[in-house]
C-alpha cells in the first residue's frame, strides 16, 4: 500500500499513444467524443510529445477492453446518462 501523501506523474510518449489508439478502433475524434473533449486538445498533446496520466490509462484500459472482445462503448453511454438526471 502507498503512503499518503503520493504524488505521480507518469507520462506516456504520443507515440504510443496513437498505436493504442489503432488497437482500440479509435480515432482521435472518436476518443475525444467519448471523453466530450474537443479533438484539438487532443491533438496538442502532439507538439510536447506526451499525453498526461489520465489519458495514458483510459487508452491503455480502452485498447485492452477492445483486446478482450469487450464493448467499452455501453459503458461510456451510461456515464452520458447521468447528466441526464
């Protein structure tokens, strides 16, 4: 278990990035969409060369999910649901 407080910074290169995005069937559109972010933020994270933590975890556990056969998509209607209430 890690001791509070912890801070981590972790990156994940936009190369790789990009090559998740393939293996999930995504494009930047697409995963900007889901996220209800405007694809340019997206695409800005080019010019530094690296994505931030959270989006390095949504696209690995996207491609991942897509890996396994599963349909994140359900998922991503249900959060949209919400505000719906």
């Amino acid at each position: 278990m890690l001791a509070a407080p912890f801070h981590l910074v972790v990156t994940m290169p936009y190369e790789e990035f990009q090559r998740l995005m393939g293996k999930a069937g995504l494009s930047i559109k697409e995963f900007a969409t889901l996220l209800d972010m405007n694809p340019n933020s997206i695409t800005n994270y080019k010019k530094i060369g690296k994505v931030p933590t959270h989006i390095a975890v949504l696209v690995y556990l996207l491609s991942s999910m897509k890996d396994e056969g599963v349909d994140f998509y359900p998922i991503f209607e249900k959060i949209k649901s919400y505000s719906k209430d």
